[in-house]
C-alpha cells in the first residue's frame, strides 16, 4: 500500500496536525513529529530521552497496546500522557507496525488528543491512512512514471474530480488544462511532480491553476518530494501536497483592481485640476502636461521603476496648482511684472503645498511641488532649500519645467530649439540643477528624435 512506504511516511510524520511517535521494537520512542512535540511541550529530543514511565500516566495501558498490535496487527486505546508541565493529556491513539527510512522495524503511534476526556474519536484506518484521509492538505502518491496512485479526500475536494478521473493519470496529461499565473500554458513536463521525479530534487510552493471537470478554474499551491526505494538512485515515485489558494488569490486580484481604479481616479482629477489651472493661463496652456511627459521621459532615461516614473508624471501634473491663488491678471499680464508681482508669483509653490497636503498618495505630491523652484546651491524659492534637502522627484521637475518653458512658444517671445534650451540648463549644470538629471536629458536629446507627447 503506498501510504506504507517509508518516505511517504516521512512526509506525513512532518505534516501532519496529529502527534506521530516512531516506536522501536520493544516501544523505546526513536522520534517525534511536530505535533507530538506541541502535545508534550517537549522538543523531539527530550522526548527520544524518556521511557514510557516517564511520558505516560498509564504504562500498563502502553505495553498492552504493543502487545495487541504485535499480536493483531493493529490495536487501538487511550493513553493517559505527561506533558512538560506535569498535566496529564488523555490522547486516542492508534498503533501499527512499519519500518523506518533505514528499513528497521518499527512501530507508528498516532495520537489525538481527546477533550472532553470521555469523548469518543471516530475509528481510524490502519496506520498513517488515518493521518492521510484526514488532512486538510490535498495529498497525491504517484509511481516512477508519474501515474497517480493514491489519493486523499482533501485532493478529491480541491480538483472537483471522483477517484476515477484521477487515478491512472500523469501530472502532465492535458486533461488537467494547467496554467501559470499569468494565463499562459503550464507545460506538463514542468509540472513540479514531473520535474521531481526527473531531477530528485523536491519542488515548494509552485502556483498553478487547474481546470475542474464542472469548467471552473481552481488555484493550488504545490509540494513535491521524491520517494526513494532502496538500492535506487533515482525516485521510484513523488508525493505532491497542494492546498487551494483561489479565495486568496480572488481576493488579491480584486484588491489590485480596486487600487487601479483609485489610480485611474487620481490620475483623472488630477488631469481635471491641471486643465482648471491651464484655463487661468492661455499663455501656458498645455505647459503641465508637457512638462509631465517631458519629466517622466527623463526618469526613466534615469532607469527609474514605471511606477514610480508614472507617479511622477501624476505631480508634475499639477506642479503649478498653486498658482489657482494668484489673480488671472497677473497671471496673462503681457508686460513685465513689478517687483511686488514677481514677489506674489513666488509664492505659487507654497501655495500649492497647502492645497495638496492632506492627499494620501505614493508620494510626498504636496512636498515635492512646494520644492520644484527650489535650486542646489540655495538661491531657489520658497525656501532656499540646497542640495539633498530637495527631492530626486523635485529635481527632475525643475529641469522638466525649465526646459519646457523655453522650448514653448509664448505670445511675447518666440520659443527656443532644445539645443539652445539644453545649453542654457547646462551653463547652470550642479548649481542650479542636478548633474544626473541634466547629462539624463541631453542623453535623451542626443539619442533620439525626441518629441515631447501629451
């Protein structure tokens, strides 16, 4: 029976939620499972120390149990076990002959713990049957040629399939219609069952999602482990666990769509709000969103995450929000500004801050625009901010804006070629501007046609 084999054992001895003993042949206790030692609050070398007196409150009960099982095979009884602290633990247990990983005689005790002490646990199965029809984990045994042998329930629930549409197959029979999680095909020689009994090597936590008879898609996450007979080099056979994941991965895939659509809605008012803004100002229109494009181009010529250029491109936006504050006739004034105006005008940055500061998004937005005048060697506004006191996301906004402002035509000058506007960004190259920035741009400029898109 292939729940008997030695490594199969092994891997439910370490899975399993019930505490499993391995007795030798006159019942000296030669390992404990994690469960047995969560039940005794003993570590499994403690226990592998103790003699029965030792762990249990009934040893007559314990050498009757070995005697029955040595006489019928199998015996069944309650015992009355010590945990560390002293309290007795009564346990049902179920004891059967079977051999270790060396081949050595043994005895396998399963226990379960019984509360209240009177309650009776139904019948078990010989041995670890028990242990493989109760867990919660799908389990399936397959041969050397990767035929499904052995089933428990939990792998009949989790596929949707009656032990007749499994037993026989291979993990890479087409019926099974796997995927990856991108939805692309998961070809069957890759299935991790397959690449075990290939290689020997065991397999964890490999994602797949899988076709139902009834047409639904499931999602498991998979285990493999090889199974060697004695004598043999290569696995004579493969256990797979697998448990479903499809309510978590749903959930994740519902969580990610949601923040999507929060994006898309931030991403759409704060286009609205740049359009608002642009309406005071004939002069500039258009000027936000290509100095978004432009800064965002710059960013990933920098080697920057798409995210992180998209949030950029998302701020720089609005960068000039602040300038809503300021009156539409100085802002379309067509001759050159008093002192007082200039002054008034100044203060755009700071008043974007206030707008913007109590939004929740990825990014410091209302910082990063309060800091976009802002100059290396201090003599920006508001604040005379120098060096790294001013953001990576404020510099490359600077130079965006800069740069698209002298490239842009005005109805009082004629714009400039991106040549002269490069030269001029240049000239002030580590004083005014970030060096990485500045050569970002003139190596976009000198490896491409560049065009700014809005």
């Amino acid at each position: 029976m292939a729940s008997t084999h030695p490594e199969i054992q092994r891997t439910l001895f370490e899975h399993s939620g019930e505490a499993i003993l391995l007795l030798g042949p006159e019942g000296a206790i030669r390992a404990a499972n994690p469960a047995a030692c969560r039940l005794l609050q003993r570590d499994d070398t403690e226990i592998c120390q103790l003699d029965w007196p030792g762990i249990t409150a009934t040893p007559s009960a314990m050498n009757k149990l070995l005697a029955d099982c040595r006489a019928e095979g199998l015996a069944r009884g309650q015992l009355t076990l010590i945990v560390a602290g002293g309290d007795p633990v009564l346990v049902e247990v179920t004891l059967a002959p079977g051999a270790d990983a060396q081949g050595r005689s043994t005895f396998v005790m399963i226990g379960r713990n019984v509360h209240p002490p009177q309650a009776a646990i139904g019948g078990s199965e010989e041995g670890f049957r028990s242990v493989f029809e109760a867990m919660a984990e799908g389990v399936v045994f397959q041969d050397a040629e990767g035929r499904i042998v052995e089933i428990n329930p939990a792998a009949l629930a989790i596929e949707g399939r009656t032990p007749e549409q499994m037993l026989g197959l291979t993990s890479d029979d087409p019926g099974w219609d796997a995927v990856r999680e991108d939805g692309s095909g998961f070809p069957g020689d890759e299935h991790p069952a397959m690449v075990t009994l290939r290689t020997g090597q065991p397999q964890a936590n490999v994602v797949m999602g899988i076709r139902r008879p009834s047409g639904e898609r499931r999602w498991i996450s998979i285990n493999a482990k090889p199974l060697f007979s004695q004598h043999l080099d290569k696995p004579s056979g493969v256990v797979t666990t697998f448990h479903d994941i499809t309510e978590g991965k749903n959930q994740r895939q519902q969580l990610a769509a949601y923040v999507a659509r929060l994006e898309k809605s931030m991403e759409q008012t704060l286009r609205a709000v740049a359009n608002m803004v642009e309406l005071r100002d004939p002069y500039t229109a258009g000027h936000e969103q290509r100095v978004a494009s432009i800064a965002g181009d710059i960013a990933r010529e920098m080697g920057w995450p798409e995210q992180r250029c998209h949030h950029l491109e998302m701020i720089a936006l609005v960068h000039d929000i602040g300038k809503i504050a300021i009156p539409a006739q100085i802002l379309t004034k067509p001759s050159d500004l008093t002192p007082q105006e200039y002054e008034l005008i100044k203060m755009h940055p700071e008043w974007g801050y206030d707008i913007l500061k109590d939004v929740d998004f990825p990014l410091p937005i209302a910082a990063i625009i309060r800091q976009h005048h802002e100059r290396l060697d201090g003599s920006g506004y508001p604040h005379g901010l120098r060096g790294d006191e001013i953001s990576a996301e404020a510099r490359i906004i600077a130079v965006a804006d800069v740069f698209e402002a002298m490239t842009a035509h005005r109805p009082y000058r004629s714009a400039r070629s991106p040549a002269a506007a490069l030269a001029e960004i240049t000239a002030h190259r580590g004083d005014w501007f970030d060096p990485d920035v500045v050569d970002n741009l003139e190596a976009m400029l000198a490896t491409r046609d560049y065009q700014v898109s809005v």
